[in-house]
C-alpha cells in the first residue's frame, strides 16, 4: 500500500484499522514478514501505534514545524 488516508468526517469509526488490516493480511498471503510505515501526522502515528506498530526511528522539523517518524511491525 502507497497511502492511507481517511476523510476527517470518517475518522474514528475503525475505517483505518480495518484498511491496514486487510493490508497486513494480503502482506502476510504474499510471505511478508512485516511492515513499515512513515507519517508526519502525530493522529495517524497513534493509529498506527494502537495497531501494534513500534517506532524506529523520527526526524523533527522534517516539513517544516512537523517530525516524520518511521514506525514498524513484524508479523
């Protein structure tokens, strides 16, 4: 998957963890191991983290006032 993204009037009926788990599922019939994401939007990188992703790794002030951070899971 290139991008996830749910309209803000859809946001918090589980749309996204429904999308990335469908996404995982398919990575996993395909013989994926895991996968990683990156995000600048702090609400999407709880998202993730409540999906079971971990951080690796984060620059601050990667678009201007905003951090990138990298996130991870193994399945």
């Amino acid at each position: 998957m290139e991008m996830l993204f749910v309209p803000e009037h859809r946001r918090g009926q589980g749309l996204a963890g429904a999308l990335l788990q469908r996404a995982e599922d398919e990575a996993k019939a395909r013989g994926c191991k895991g996968a990683y994401i990156d995000t600048i939007n702090p609400d999407a990188r709880r998202a993730y983290e409540r999906q079971g992703y971990k951080t690796f790794g984060s620059i601050d002030n990667f678009t201007g006032d905003y951090a990138i951070t990298w996130l991870m899971k193994r399945f």
